[in-house]
C-alpha cells in the first residue's frame, strides 16, 4: 500500500513565486507520517514548493485542510478521484465542516487524528473506507517523523510541538472552538527528543498558548535550559506580571514570544471575549518588562472589530513603533467558519460572501464581511499601509538597534533577515487569488 500525503498551498499571483515566510515545515504531515506502520510506501507533495504529481502510482491520498486552502484541497482532491483513487481530508477547516468537506472527498477525520489513524488505514485496505472518524482530542504521545521533509527547502526553523489548545474562549478563534477552550500539554520527554534531534539552530515551539499552564511550563523551561537553543513562542501579554516566568523563559532560551494584543481598546477586547489582555493601565509597563527580561516581541493586532475606524489602526501602528517590537503584524479581522464570529456576522447580516474560502475572487488581505464604521476596502488598504510603515527603512533601523539590546547577537541579525523580508513580502501577500495558478506556472 502506498500512501501521498498533500500539503495544498494557499494560492499565488501568476509568474509569481510563493510567499517565502509561508514555507514552515507541515508538522501535521510528520505527525501522519510517525503513525503510519513502516510497511506502507509513503510520499509527500507539498504544493508550495513543487509541483504535485497527479500520475503517481498511489492508493490513498491525504490531504490537511485549512480555511485558507479549503478550495485548493477540494480541486487537488477532484484530480485524484477522477483516477479512481480515495481521498481521505483532515485538519481544522474539516474537522471545523466536515459536511462540507465530505462533498469534496471520500472519509473526513475528525479531530485529531492519533485515535483512529490505524483504523482507517485498515478500513482503505479492506475496501471499508468510512465517511467520517471521529478522532476527538487524543493523546499525542508519538514524536512526528520527518523523513519525508529530505531536500524539501523550508525554512531554518524546527517547530516542535508543546501543547494543543487554549483555555480561553476569544470570538474569533477556531483553535477554541476545535479543543472546547482546553489546553493539553505534550509529555516533556519527546519535546526533548525533538529537540535534541534536530539539525536546525532556532525553534519554533507550536503552542497557542505556551504559559497557559505554569506550572508546566516552569518545568519544561528549566528542561530545556541545558540544550542551549534558541527559540520563539506565544504566550499572553499577563506574563508579564510573573517576573519568575520571565526569567526562566530567558534562560531557557527564548528570544522572542509572539503576544496577541488584538486591540487596544477595550470595548473591542470585550467584544472578541478577550477581556484578560485589559492591561489598560499597565499595558506600556507589561511591555517594558518582557523587553527587560531580554525577550523580543512578536506583536499581533487584528481590525474590523465595532469599535475600530482609521484611528484604531494609526494608534496600534503608533503603539508599535513606540516599543520598537521586534515584528509587528497588522491583520483584518476574518470570520472562520463555525465560530462565534462567524455565527454573529451571520446574523447581522453583514458577511460580503457566505463562504469566503471557496468564493471565485476572494483574495488574500481582503475582508468578507462588513465593519461598522469604515468600508471593507478602507480597512484592507489600513492594514497593508501600517505593514508597509513598520516595515520602513527608518522604523526597522530603529527596532533593531532596540533589538540588539534585548536579544542575543544571533538573533539581531536574524532580526534583519527577517524584517526585510517582510517588508518586501507586504505587497506581494496583497490580493494572492486564493486556490488560484498553482498547477499552471512553476514554482
């Protein structure tokens, strides 16, 4: 039995190259990979990268959905049935609507997929594929194999996996909505493994939310800390209270902590359900704090939100170069489907496309739905205008001789490495046709 596993590609503009920051090693494709019995052939597709072989010799083809690429998977999946060949799709976008996804493919996994990986493998072999497994919130206690990653070019960043879920309930997040607002913490000794054997420098440690259990977390630093690495997470802004954690995520390695602020006001963050990061009062003081702890700041805002209007998205911009952050994102705000976003938006009538995912037009950094109090088009052209600022020859010169004073010497000039390309891809991530000019052109 032979097995080709497919990472589809969220799109690109024709006689363009895809988004170089959007190729992460597929940790998901390693994880299905280390569950799969070594007597099954297995090959992997990734679609950013190559061009995918719809001829090869196969007899199942799994594919890991997101929203994003929803109708890229759909259409990849129509070309493999058309030869008679089973599709199986997984992820958060089928777990998320697996009614939908059932119509473009032969079995949907629900959930995680450790619980019943085997039992569909053994369903495809006796020609008893089922419609749907129901693979819940399992145990993940394997370490993802990434054979399959040899002569792929991803980027020079080991994820490593920490902990699944988040124990807060924000509106627009499909990763609550996935784990009923739980967070599971991974056993520390295969995170070590992973660690130890892989040949990269920097880690990305895969946690939505990686101090959303202290006492864990404390642990798993202290762990960690012999290893010498260097590494990047996300955590909440409320850290910053807990010199303690602080200091142990210093020493363990951590160089940069992705932290959501969302918005700065507080209307907002009580509509998105997001009231915890109020900081209102000591906001600036949390953010110095990190910042004397030695820690970069990876910080993320989101617009679209009843309150906001073109001042919102100037005061984050504002906010941002204030504290010099080591990188600053600026997105809109997007409805996924099934969440309480989504199911608000809805009934408020104010969705531009009832399934944005799979609309013919609908590209990448443009909303689908209707804010209060400024247009769609207005706010899409905001958010790329505070990219294009915080990406400025002056503003990245001036974060990163910030920069230099609260990171390591190896991560200043990955710092520059990273922001100039940021800054170059500003414009090149503006209107990429979603699903769109994939299979035509090469890589």
């Amino acid at each position: 039995m032979k097995i080709t596993f497919i990472l589809p590609a969220i799109g690109k503009k024709p006689g363009q190259k895809y988004i170089g920051t959007w190729k992460m090693e597929p940790l998901t494709i390693a994880q299905l990979k280390a569950l799969t019995p070594e007597d099954i052939e297995t090959e992997l597709f990734d679609d950013r990268l190559e061009l995918i072989g719809y001829d090869t010799d196969t007899d199942l083809v799994c594919i890991t959905v997101e929203t994003y690429t929803a109708k890229r998977s759909y259409r990849i999946a129509a070309r493999f049935r058309e030869r008679g060949i089973p599709v199986v799709m997984g992820g958060y976008h089928a777990t998320l609507c697996p009614e939908e996804a059932i119509e473009y493919c032969d079995s949907v996994i629900i959930g995680n997929a450790e619980a019943v990986w085997h039992t569909m493998l053994h369903d495809v072999q006796h020609g008893q594929l089922r419609r749907f497994y129901q693979g819940g919130t399992a145990e993940y206690d394997i370490r993802p194999d990434k054979s399959l990653f040899t002569d792929k070019k991803y980027l020079p960043v080991s994820l490593v996996e920490t902990g699944r879920g988040c124990i807060h309930r924000c509106e627009f997040c499909s990763i609550s909505k996935f784990y009923c607002s739980r967070y599971y913490c991974r056993e520390h000794r295969l995170i070590l493994e992973d660690i130890t054997d892989s040949p990269n420098k920097y880690f990305f440690l895969v946690d939505d939310n990686l101090v959303a259990d202290r006492k864990n977390a404390m642990r798993l630093f202290e762990e960690i800390t012999p290893l010498h690495i260097k590494w990047a997470g996300q955590g909440t802004l409320s850290m910053a209270k807990d010199e303690a954690l602080l200091k142990a995520m210093k020493k363990s390695g951590c160089e940069v902590i992705l932290i959501g602020f969302e918005s700065l006001n507080k209307e907002n963050l009580q509509q998105m359900n997001k009231s915890f990061n109020y900081a209102l009062g000591e906001r600036d003081e949390l953010v110095q704090r990190v910042h004397d702890a030695g820690l970069g700041i990876y910080a993320t805002f989101v617009f679209g939100y009843d309150n906001d209007d073109e001042g919102t998205v100037a005061d984050a911009l504002a906010f941002a170069k204030k504290h010099n952050f080591y990188t600053a994102a600026f997105n809109h705000l997007l409805p996924f489907p099934n969440t309480p976003l989504y199911d608000r938006l809805k009934a408020e009538n104010r969705l531009i496309y009832d399934k944005w995912w799979l609309e013919d037009g609908y590209n990448y950094g443009e909303l689908s739905f209707h804010p209060r109090r400024i247009s769609a088009s207005k706010l899409s052209q905001l958010c790329r205008d505070a990219r294009k600022e915080f990406s400025s020859a002056k503003t990245v010169l001036s974060r990163g001789f910030a920069s230099l004073g609260r990171t390591s010497p190896l991560m200043w000039g990955l710092f520059w490495a990273m922001n100039l390309r940021l800054g170059e891809e500003v414009d090149q991530k503006m209107h990429v046709p979603i699903g769109e000019n994939l299979d035509e052109l090469p890589k």
